[in-house]
C-alpha cells in the first residue's frame, strides 16, 4: 500500500512531508486571505484579483518561516539563499 508521504516500507519521506505542510498551509492561508473574501464577477476579475494577492504574498507580507521577513526584506539579509521555488 502506498501510504503519500511515506516510501513502500512504511519509512518517512521528510522532505515530501515538509513540502505538503508548505503547500497545505499556502493553500490556507490564499483560501483565506484572497478566495473567500473575493466574489468574482469574470475570469479577468480573478486574475487581477489574485495577482495583486500574489505579489503582496511575495514581496509585502511577513513570513513566519522567514523570520518575520518580508521576502524582500529576507533576500537582503541572505543574498547567498537562492530561490527554490516561484509563487
């Protein structure tokens, strides 16, 4: 039985448990913060609508897993981090 998250012996897959935690917790948090306060009217609507969301989410709004940081602001102290993954 292949159980997601773990390898066919029952063991921990941590990095692909971590990144499930990470996708789980942004789904919630635009879920949240963007869908359920929005009411589109059209596709274009929602574009905007959800890019304008986006870009605050990456370059305004303070993560908990950066310290408190904006990315910006994070990217400035670390400038030898690289970026792993675009949202």
């Amino acid at each position: 039985m292949d159980i997601p998250g773990r390898h066919c012996d029952g063991t921990e897959r941590p990095r692909q448990a971590l990144a499930e935690r990470a996708d789980e917790s942004f789904n919630g948090k635009f879920r949240d913060e963007c869908l359920s306060l929005e009411w589109f009217r059209s596709r274009k609507e929602a574009t905007v609508i959800i890019e304008a969301w986006r870009r605050h989410y990456n370059a305004v709004r303070p993560h908990s897993s950066l310290n408190y940081l904006t990315p910006h602001e994070f990217k400035q102290h670390n400038p030898s981090t690289t970026n792993r993954a675009v949202l």
